[in-house]
C-alpha cells in the first residue's frame, strides 16, 4: 500500500494523519534528486510487473494449503536451508531471513486454474549478507529478476542462479521459474 510520496522516498517524518495539514508534511515535492528518481523508476516497474504477473493479484488470501489440481501449496514460509519454516522458528527471537514461495497456479472468480510463473522472495532483514538455499523441488531452474541491494534493482536480462544465493544485507531477491 502506498501513499503519495512513497515512491519517491518521501517522508511524513512518523506522522501517519498528514492529510489535515497544509505544511511540508503534507506537500509533495516533484524536483527530484536522482536517488528519489530511482526510487521512483523502481517503483513504476514494480507495478508494471505486479500488473503483468496474477500471483501477485490473487483473488483470495493465501491458505497454505495445496491448490486444487495441484500438489504445491498456495504459498511456502522458507528458512535459509530452503525447507518449510516450522513453529519454532516463527517465534524464534531472531527472525532476519526468509523466503517466500509462490505457487504460480492461480484459481481466477470461478475456480478456474491458470499459470503464471513461479516465484520466491527471499529478504534479508539482518546487517550482515545471509547464503539461502533454494528449494529444489521446482523444475525449470531459478532466474533472478529483482535485486533490491543494485541500484538499478531489476534484472534487464533475468539470469540464471544456483544455489545457495547470497541475499545481501537489508535486501531482498525476486526470482522466478517458469510457467509450469
């Protein structure tokens, strides 16, 4: 969810009810400098993709559990080891790194499967670099898309990774598979 600003890095200075106030809170600047002009490119091409890709617009939230007609749940919590994250490790004091797995098989309004690509996020709250090790019980090979450590952060030619990845400090990592 943005408000108008985010995407170019503009700050309410922790006020989260600036629409009441005619001042520099509530204003938007449109001189940008050129770190807020990336910001803002990056996130007009993450629209555009979330537009492109329906996993990203599903119709109804994730349950965990395998879609119909499929054997892969809707979506996966990953520790850096690739398996499914348990109990213990959600209430785990330091949490810094995880995936996520998103079945690229959606159901549209009328229970419909279709395919889209499949995708993993993996972040990396944490100050140091983490390796994390990618599921290998998807076929087709893994292709990074999304660097958020880069600056330009999209990949212009998706390239192929092997596992383990190294997800840079204070990251995150979009790689795809695809349409199965």
């Amino acid at each position: 969810m943005l408000c108008a600003g985010d995407e170019c890095g503009r700050t309410r200075n922790g006020n989260n009810n600036a629409y009441c106030q005619d001042n520099e809170i509530s204003w938007q600047r449109w001189d940008l400098n050129p770190e807020e002009e990336s910001l803002f490119r990056l996130v007009a091409e993450l629209a555009a993709f979330r537009k492109a890709h329906p996993v990203f617009r599903r119709l109804r939230f994730f349950s965990g559990r395998p879609l119909r007609g499929t054997n892969l749940k809707d979506v996966r919590w990953l520790n850096t080891s690739g398996a499914d994250m348990t109990d213990e490790e959600w209430s785990g004091d330091f949490i810094k790194c995880f995936g996520a797995f998103f079945n690229g098989h959606v159901m549209d309004q009328h229970g419909d499967l279709y395919s889209d690509d499949f995708f993993l996020l993996c972040l990396n709250a944490s100050h140091l670099p983490l390796d994390f090790t990618l599921p290998a019980d998807v076929h087709g090979g893994w292709h990074q898309l999304l660097d958020t450590y880069e600056e330009d952060g999209f990949a212009r030619e998706p390239a192929q990774v092997q596992s383990p990845i190294t997800v840079r400090e204070r990251s995150l990592i979009l790689l795809c598979t695809p349409r199965g």
